[in-house]
C-alpha cells in the first residue's frame, strides 16, 4: 500500500503538436480506489500508462509510497496493471498466467509462490481452473485471471485500464462489485480508468474527470454530482444528462429572475438570490437535473408542451419544449400524452449556474440549506 502524488504531469507527441495530458497535478491517499473517467481521447489511458512506466513523460513527476519512480522502469515500480483485454498467456495454463508476475520479480521459492497462487485463485473463486489456458475459459473467467495475476503480486498499487468493458452487462456488474470487495478487503491504492461515468460514481471513492487532456474537476462522486465545477462536467456525470438553458439574470427587488426568453421566466427566493454572484442582466447557462424537474400548480410554474413521453418503468421521462432535449424525469404516476401543456417547477437548491463564455461554475458551492422537494 503507498500515496500515490503526480504532479504536473505532461505528455506530448508528434514533437509536441499533440498535448495527451497537460500538466496533470494528482492524488490517491494510502488505500483510496480512485476512478478517472472522461471522453474518448481525454488523456485517462495515457495517464495511466505513464504511472504504469509504460509510458515516459514528457516532464513532470510521479512519486509512489514517498519514493520518485517517473525514471523507473515498469518491473521496478511494485505496480500491478489489469488491462482492457486481459492480456493472458495464451500457451500458459490459468497457473503458470497467475505465477509469472512472481517468477519475474520475486526470489519466492516454487513452493511460495504455489501458495500464492492458490491464494489468489481461492480469493477469486477460480481453484478449479488452474490448469486450464485461456482459451478453455470464458469472458467473465478470464477477467478473474487476469485480477488474480495482479492480486498474487500484493502490489503497492493496482492500475486498471477499462478491464470490464469487453463483458456484458450483466457480468459488468457483478464484477464491479468483486473488484470493489477486492479492493476493500486488501486495501491497495488503486486507480481504475474507465469511459463508463456509472461505473465511475459507483466504484470510487474519489472520481477524477478528464476532458482534451486537462484536470476538469476531482472529488468525492456526490460532491461532483451536485457541484459541477463547469459545465463541461455538470453535462459529462449523470444519466440522464443535466439539462442546459440559455439565461438573462435579472434583478428585481431582493430576487433574481432567470429569464429564459419565450421558454421560461423563473424566479429565485431571496434567499437563493443572495448566493449568486451574478450582474443584472448577465447572460449565464443554467444547468438543471432531470430528476429536480416537478409538476406544478403554483405561481412559479413553468408552462410548456410535451414532445415524447419515454416511460421506463418506475419513471417517466418527458421531453419539454423547453429547450433542446430537455427532459424532466418524474413519477410513473404523472403520465402526459404527447402535445399536453403542462406545468413544471424547478427545485431550486438544485439550479446550477454556468458563465456563458468559459463554462465555470458561478455558484460551485451552495451554503443555502436546500428546501424539500415538492
């Protein structure tokens, strides 16, 4: 177990015409499972590699239990890597895959190490396909190879680069919860690349967004939930996405109102109002969730036309001509038909507003005790 510290963590290619990561500042705690998640080509893999020592840095460093390893070589780091497609020994049986990280790395005896082995194999329930290859086992058995092959090693830290991405969803699930136990029960520092922001929120105990190679925001998954630091972010985390909407703020008496042209006109309470930093008449982006969306009959509803309906069991979700594919998500019991005008209401604790020019946040942290749901 180590803290892992990356700090300004740069990596070009094609002599510096493409920037894959740009100076990258980083931080996992003693033990923390840390997940980093953005777009295809946001640098999550890449940053990786380069912890891994896979790949070398343009400049600056990494630094694991105390101990600078940005010029050690990958077999010299005391790092464990599970890989995207499982990347198994092929004319190996499920032993000799699980026993070569410990023959290369270790002066363990064949004794030792067979212990090992059978330890890890016990842990991941797979003792029965020791002398198996690769080819003889399915998706699921060989992801568990190939976590085996990392636990036996007893790492100080464990990497994984989308490791579930080539099984069904259903096995995804269930192995996400046996990586978490894993995780758990031997206390390695571990970071988990993954594009899947679902796997992200629920694995993590930190989760890490990037976007076109830059830092976008780090913290505990709610926290980067409810507080989006820009809206590049508030858009990227959650399914369905938050909604975005083009505003005016304008002041009237002690509240704001957030005119959205001929879509909306909604008032905040004085109390919210004095929480935005906001000019009168500043255009901004306000950014709402679905599932802050409400039915309503009093004076700061919302009238607007239903375009789809979307009924997903529990919940209906309910395209608004609002704005472009804004969508409320509400009870089953709420059932429009397409073309009704209904009211809706926002939840206001819940309005997120966004700077129109950079994307920022322009109230990244409420202290406003958040009013009950309607």
């Amino acid at each position: 177990m180590a803290r892992l510290h990356v700090e300004d963590l740069r990596k070009e290619f094609d002599r510096g015409s493409i920037v894959a990561v740009d100076d990258l500042d980083l931080e996992v705690e003693d033990g923390e499972f840390v997940t980093v998640v953005g777009p295809s080509g946001c640098g999550k893999t890449t940053t990786l590699r380069m912890i891994a020592g896979l790949e070398e840095p343009t400049s600056g460093s990494i630094t694991l239990g105390g101990e600078d390893v940005t010029d050690q070589s990958a077999r010299t780091r005391d790092i464990a890597m599970v890989f995207q497609n499982y990347a198994l020994y092929p004319h190996k049986t499920v032993f000799k895959n699980m026993e070569f990280g410990l023959r290369m790395s270790t002066d363990l005896s064949k004794a030792e190490r067979r212990e090992k082995v059978e330890w890890a194999a016990r842990m991941m329930d797979i003792e029965e396909l020791l002398d198996d290859t690769p080819d003889e086992l399915s998706g699921g058995q060989q992801q568990r190879v190939a976590l085996g092959r990392a636990i036996v090693r007893e790492p100080k830290l464990f990497l994984f680069d989308e490791p579930l991405s080539n099984l069904d969803a259903k096995l995804r699930t269930t192995m996400r919860a046996e990586i978490q136990r894993l995780q758990e029960e031997l206390g390695i520092t571990s970071v988990y690349v993954t594009h899947d922001q679902e796997e992200a929120m629920t694995m993590g105990d930190k989760i890490v967004i990037l976007n076109d190679g830059n830092l976008q925001q780090v913290g505990p998954p709610k926290d980067v939930y409810d507080e989006p630091a820009n809206r590049f972010v508030g858009g990227f985390i959650g399914s369905p996405s938050m909604n975005f909407v083009d505003v005016v703020a304008r002041r009237s008496d002690d509240r704001i109102v957030l005119d959205g042209g001929e879509a909306f006109q909604y008032s905040l309470s004085s109390a919210y109002s004095q929480e935005m930093e906001v000019q009168n008449g500043e255009e901004a982006v306000l950014g709402i969730r679905p599932e802050d969306i409400y039915p309503a009959d009093g004076p700061n509803g919302i009238r607007t036309t239903v375009d789809v309906v979307e009924p997903i069991g529990s919940d209906n979700y309910l395209y608004l001509d609002i704005g472009e594919q804004f969508m409320a998500r509400v009870s089953a019991d709420f059932e429009p038909a397409v073309g009704d005008v209904v009211d809706v209401t926002f939840d206001e604790s819940k309005i997120r507003l966004f700077d129109d020019s950079t994307g920022e946040s322009l109230l990244h942290s409420s202290k406003v005790v958040p009013t009950p749901e309607p």
